[in-house]
C-alpha cells in the first residue's frame, strides 16, 4: 500500500483530461483450458463431473477487473494509479448448456459504458464443443474506479461507440443505469407494495388461517407449502489473508463462491434434488470486506415457482469491539430443480418483503428457461 500511494500523482483532475477509448481497446479474450490441462481441473470439479459454478463466479470477477484495467490503461505506468472494485453483478444469465470439466472454456469481454468513475462490463463465457465454442452465458458486471489507496473516487476514460452495434450497446448501458435507479427507488426498503402485491399477500395471509378459529394469530400451513423461516441455512467464514486482493481486502469472486455454495446448499435442501443455476442478479458489494473479518452469510428460499427457487444470500461483518453487524452484500440467486417444489410462505411483514423482492428479482429474468436433461451446472 506504501507503493500504491506513490501513484496518485498519476490520477486525473478530470475524465476530460483522459484519453477516450473505443470498446476493443479493452476486449480481451482468456482460455481456461480444462480440456488440455487436466491438472487444473481438479479446482473445477463436481462430484456430478459437472463445473464448479462458484469458481466460474471467481474468475468472472477476475476478468471484470483486469477489462477496466485495459480500458483504463496508462501505457507510460508501469502500475495503474487506480483501485478498480466489483461494485454490482447486474445479470447473469445462463443458457441451457451442460459444462463439462472436460472441455476448454473460453472467457471473452469489453467495457460496454462508462459513466464518470465507474465501468459497464459485458463479458460472455463459451465451451468448446468438437471444433467450436457454443455460448454458456451472458454477463454484465459494473466496476468502479478509486484512487490508488481506494480511499475515494477516481476518473476513468471515455468510451466511444463505433458503429450502430456499439452504439446500442453504450445506450443499454445507459438504460441500465436508469433501470437501476428506478429499481433502486422503488425498493421495498423505502416504499410500500403496489396494491396487486399487497392484495397477493393478503391472500397468502387468509390462506394460512386456521378455519377453525376466529383468530389472526392461529396459522396452519397449506398442503405442500414450507414457512420462510425453515428454509433458512447459515454458515460463518473467517476472511483470511489467503482471500485477499490486490488492494487487501477480501477479494469479491471469493465473497460470491461462498455465498453462492450456501445459496446452492438452500435450494438443494428446499427442492429435494440437486438444483441447477439459472440466474444470478444484482449482487451488490455495498462494503469492502477487511481481511480477518468474520464474515457471517444467511441463506433463505424467499419465493418459488414451478420447478423455480429463488434464494436470497446476505451477508454482513461483525465488528469484533462492538459486536456491531454491518451489510457486505446482497446476492440473489435462481435455481431450478429437478421437480416442481413446495411453496413457500411468509409469517412475519419482513417476510412477506423478502418474498415480493424474491419475485420482482424472478419476475426480471431475462431469459424464461427450461429444464433440460443435460443442463448441469453445480457449485
Ligand atoms: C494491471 C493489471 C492487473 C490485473 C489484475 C486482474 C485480476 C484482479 C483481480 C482482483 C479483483 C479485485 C476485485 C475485487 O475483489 S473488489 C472486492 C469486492 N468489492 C468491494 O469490496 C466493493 C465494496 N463497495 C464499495 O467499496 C463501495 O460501495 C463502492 C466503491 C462500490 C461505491 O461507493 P460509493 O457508493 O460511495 O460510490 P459513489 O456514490 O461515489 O459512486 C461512485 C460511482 O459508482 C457507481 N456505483 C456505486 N454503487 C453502484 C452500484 N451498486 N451499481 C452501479 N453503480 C454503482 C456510481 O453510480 C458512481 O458512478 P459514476 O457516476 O461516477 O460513473
């Protein structure tokens, strides 16, 4: 960090003073080559023989960095000036593909949008299959830039489009900004249901009132239903220097593998079989997490459909003076088991939120999926 310091007079007054880049100076694309180099597979491996999901979370992580690092390149700095950190996953999007240990993976990516201080990243994730690679998945990742002590903000370069592909590109980046800040504000946390949710969880409500007495307090569960709180699942990690990143603190990809493995853990205790993930959206790193911070994730089922669960992951750091808890993250996660599961019902006013939240994040996936036979993709 001393050295980092030393860097600051690299960084720009202003985004003007920055040279702009187009979108293929930042566009890199990176093998992982399980299929020629058996030796790495072990760090890949299910017991299914399938890909570890949470290691392909790491290195999309890692990836997203090292693309706002291209596009933020100074080519007379030996070091970047800048502290680049994952700052929200928008979308992950998985199409129905089987990913096998056995097959070379390719990665490839580029900032899509800038704004002042943070980068849009698109980055997609292909397997080889015979003598081509067929797409696995669509991501979008937003970073942000801070000075070299990642202390406060730093600029980044302009991005120009070139050509209408482009352009459409960098206008969903921008539209992307404005979904978030509409989704943001109309957050549960800050307004109340609209009426058809308020209307569908007073339904919910009256179906688990016990006929027999006239009482609020009396509920029973409806046939093949599960209450929130017992789908919950807990675990504790303890941040070690091991998981650190180049700015030491804990590095993010190490924050979304663990969280997803206890999300993966949930869903597969809900649903009964081993489920397959479909989404991942609007995981937001709210807070850096220290290294030797103990770190507690909570895990819960908040909505399920059809053969869909959607898990809900938080996570928050406990400061060790006074016991003070405080929000790392938030990470959101679909699955998809094997048969249709129970439902799930809320007891508590907090819980019939975290359920309209769990199906407004449902309701905004992209990609309707269905199951496949060979659609394996595993922690
Ligand atoms: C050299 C080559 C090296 C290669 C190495 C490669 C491998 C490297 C591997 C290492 C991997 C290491 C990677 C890791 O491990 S990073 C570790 C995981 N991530 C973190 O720890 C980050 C934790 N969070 C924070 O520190 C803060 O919340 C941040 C800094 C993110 C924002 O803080 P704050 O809220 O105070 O910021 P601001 O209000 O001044 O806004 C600043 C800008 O940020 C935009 N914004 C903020 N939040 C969001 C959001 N949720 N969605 C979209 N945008 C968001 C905002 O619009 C604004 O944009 P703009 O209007 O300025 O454009």
């Amino acid at each position: 960090m001393e050295e980092r310091k030393l860097l600051h007079s690299f960084l720009a007054n202003s985004q003007e003073g920055l040279p702009p880049r187009r979108m293929k100076d930042s566009y890199i694309e990176v093998l992982l080559p399980l299929g020629t180099e058996p030796a790495l597979r072990e760090k890949y491996l299910t017991v299914q023989n399938t890909v570890r999901f949470g290691r392909i979370l790491e290195d999309l992580d890692s990836l997203g960095v090292l693309i706002c690092y291209m596009h933020t390149k100074i080519p007379s700095a030996e070091m970047s000036p800048l502290s680049i950190v994952t700052a929200l996953v928008d979308k992950i999007d998985l199409c129905k593909n089987c990913l096998s240990p056995e097959q070379d993976i390719k990665f490839s990516g580029h900032v899509s949008w800038v704004g002042k201080t943070s980068m849009e990243v698109k980055m997609q994730m292909f397997q080889s299959h015979g003598n081509e690679f067929s797409p696995v998945l669509d991501a979008t990742f937003v970073m942000v830039a801070r000075d070299s002590e990642n202390k406060g903000p730093a600029f980044v370069n302009p991005l120009i489009p070139e050509g209408p592909e482009e352009e459409e590109l960098f206008r969903q980046g921008e539209l992307n900004k404005g979904r978030r800040v509409a989704f943001s504000s109309t957050s549960l946390l800050k307004m109340a249901p609209s009426a058809k949710e308020r209307t569908a969880i007073h339904e919910m409500f009256l179906s688990t009132l016990d006929p027999k007495t006239i009482s609020f307090r009396s509920r029973i569960l409806p046939p093949n239903a599960v209450w929130m709180e017992d789908s919950k699942l807990k675990s504790l990690e303890v941040c070690h220097p091991q998981e650190r990143n180049i700015f030491n603190r804990i590095f993010g990809g190490f924050l979304m593998r663990k969280a997803y493995e206890l999300g993966w853990a949930t869903a597969c205790n809900f649903g009964g079989s081993r489920p397959f993930v479909v989404a991942v959206d609007d995981i937001m790193f709210q807070k850096p997490v220290e290294v030797g911070s103990l770190l507690f994730l909570s895990s819960q089922v908040c909505f399920t459909q059809d053969k869909y669960i959607q898990v809900r992951v938080h996570s928050e750091v406990a400061s060790l003076q006074n016991k003070e808890h405080t929000t790392t993250n938030v990470f959101h996660f679909t699955f998809m088991s094997e048969n249709d599961v129970p439902l799930v019902f809320p007891r508590t006013y907090g819980e019939s939120m975290l359920y309209l939240d769990g199906q407004r994040h449902f309701n905004s996936m992209s990609v309707p999926v269905t199951l496949e036979k060979e659609y394996l993709v595993e922690p």
